[in-house]
C-alpha cells in the first residue's frame, strides 16, 4: 500500500509541475495543501494520516505539539538545508527523519535590490498609474548613486547585495554580532558599529538567520536613530525586527519608508495596518520564490524521499 505524502503551502499550485514524481508512482500517494492551514490544530487535523511532509521553509511549523501530534509522520522535508520552524530534537527523539534540499543562486538579492528601487524611485507606484490613466508623472525619484548603504549581517547574501550596492555606486557599510572588521575588508565594504550603521546609513538591508539570538535584533532604539530620510529593508525574517516599533516610526513618518518581504506573521492579515501605510512597499515573502529555486526544491525532495525509501537517507538535518 503507498505512503501518504503531503505537499504543504504550495500556494503558486506548481510543485507536481517541477517535481517528477513517477519514479514514486506506485510507492507514495500525493496530496498539495494550496492553502497556508489557519493554526497548528489545523495542520494536525490535516496531516494525521500522512507518512511523508514536505514542507516549505518556515510556512508551516512543527513544533515539538505538532510533531507529539502526528504519530504516523516517518519523513519531514523542508526546502534548504535549515528551518527555524521545526524542532529537529523532538523529530530524533520521534524516529522522524528530517531531510532538507539544494537551492539556486542568489534570489533574494535581486529582491532586495528591486525593493531598494521602488522605495527611491517608485517603477511599481508610477506603473500601477499609467495603467489606471491617472495624470503624467506625480513622483520624484532619489539617486542611489552616492547613498549609503547598512548591511546586517554580511554572510553570503549580504555580499551579494553589497556587490550590487557598489556597482550602483552605493558607499556600503556593514555590521553583525560576528563581524570583524577584517571580514568587511576582504568583501570590500567598511565596518561600522550597530549604533553608527543605523544613524547613517540611508538605507539599511537586514541579512542575518532568524536564530535566538537575531529574534529582536533591530530594536525600537535602533530604528529610533535612523535618519528620517532613511528606509529599513527585510527580506530575511520578520521577527529580527521589532515589527511594533518598526510600525510605529513608519506611522509617525520618523523614517521615509520601509520595503518588506516578511513578517512576524505569515500570510499578512489583510487588516494588518502595515497595509494600510503609503511608505511601505509590500511582498508576501518573495525572497526564494523563483522557478529555478522551486525546480530545485521540489525535484530533490523527489530524491530525499527516494533515498529514504531505499533505506540510505540523503541530506539529513540533525538538531544542533
């Protein structure tokens, strides 16, 4: 009899169309989950009979209830090599086996950028008027050229993005808890200290991992020091930045604006006030949703599943 398989938050419907999944045919029975489950006792409602999950990145979490909550779970996938929303140790303890997948490139960078954009010279505001045949031209642009640029965290995303930064001209400087000013040196980018980033930098871009010690990173005082014709960037994760504080400065226009791509809760609720701001450029969490990365995603859980099958698991996760 085949294993029960649940594709969760497939929201674009596309995983079967970049998956080939009849190698598995006569082994897994399907099922895509197209809608983000309202709360955990949903998911747990959803998934009870289910052998085999794949999940994508922090969409759907499994936490130590959940997984207590799912006797029938043997194999949990996730798209990349880390999510912050499962509890890897309760997973061992569980005998449920945890693989993750590859990716492609560098697609939140281009996000970053595009967002950095539209904040300074407003291609999707002006777009959206000349469909709707309002009057010619109402805004007026800011050069980025000549900018200061803050990066947070200068990993490998974060190079990324002051690459390109450089190559429009932007000065750029960086700061993390880790950084030295050594490692700014070799990416060819100047340090700073965190109170100095955000008190100068006219656009700060946030590029660290959602871990216990970045949850909260950005503080209300922090943004408190930030120019008010600055702009924050987040395309990492929403609970790095204290999304009340960061409300809060937007309302009071204490900063020009904000580009977001995540949130401390996902989806958005579509009363969320954050909607409701005209300095705010909204995505619903974009930064890895390109074909290439979800051919990638959806055609090695194909493989993570097969090897698990044949009983020599591949890209595992173990807590630690």
């Amino acid at each position: 009899m085949p294993l029960r398989c649940a594709i969760l938050d497939d929201y674009q419907n596309v995983a079967l169309k970049f998956a080939d999944c009849s190698p598995l045919r006569d082994k897994i029975e399907t099922t895509v989950f197209d809608k983000p489950f309202a709360s955990s006792d949903e998911a747990v409602r959803a998934l009870q009979d289910f052998e085999i999950v794949c999940a994508m990145r922090e969409r759907t979490p499994f936490s130590r209830e959940v997984l207590t909550a799912l006797p029938k779970l043997k194999l949990l996938l996730t798209s990349g090599m880390r999510n912050a929303s499962f509890d890897l140790e309760t997973a061992k303890e569980r005998g449920i086996t945890v693989c993750g997948t590859g990716s492609v490139g560098n697609a939140t960078a281009g996000l970053t950028i595009g967002l950095m954009l539209e904040l300074t010279r407003k291609i999707g505001f002006e777009n959206a008027r000349m469909h709707a045949g309002e009057p010619w031209q109402t805004t007026m642009g800011q050069d980025v050229e000549g900018m200061t640029l803050g990066v947070v965290g200068l990993g490998k995303l974060g190079t990324k993005v002051a690459t390109i930064a450089k190559a429009l001209g932007m000065k750029v400087i960086a700061w993390s808890q880790n950084l030295t000013p050594e490692a700014c040196a070799v990416a060819g980018v100047s340090y700073a200290s965190k109170d100095e980033l955000f008190a100068t930098a006219d656009i700060v871009t946030i590029h660290v991992i959602l871990s216990n010690r970045t949850r909260g990173l950005v503080t209300a005082a922090d943004l408190a020091r930030m120019k008010p014709t600055s702009y924050l960037v987040n395309t990492a994760r929403g609970p790095i930045v204290d999304e009340a504080a960061l409300l809060g400065v937007l309302q009071r226009r204490k900063i020009a604006g904000a580009g977001l791509d995540t949130f401390s809760q996902e989806p958005l609720p579509v009363d969320h006030p954050l909607r409701k701001l005209d300095n705010v450029v909204l995505t619903p969490h974009l930064g890895y949703v390109t074909e290439n990365n979800y051919r990638r995603y959806y055609g090695d859980m194909v493989e993570d599943i097969a090897a698990w099958l044949s009983g020599s698991s591949i890209r595992v996760i173990q807590p630690g």
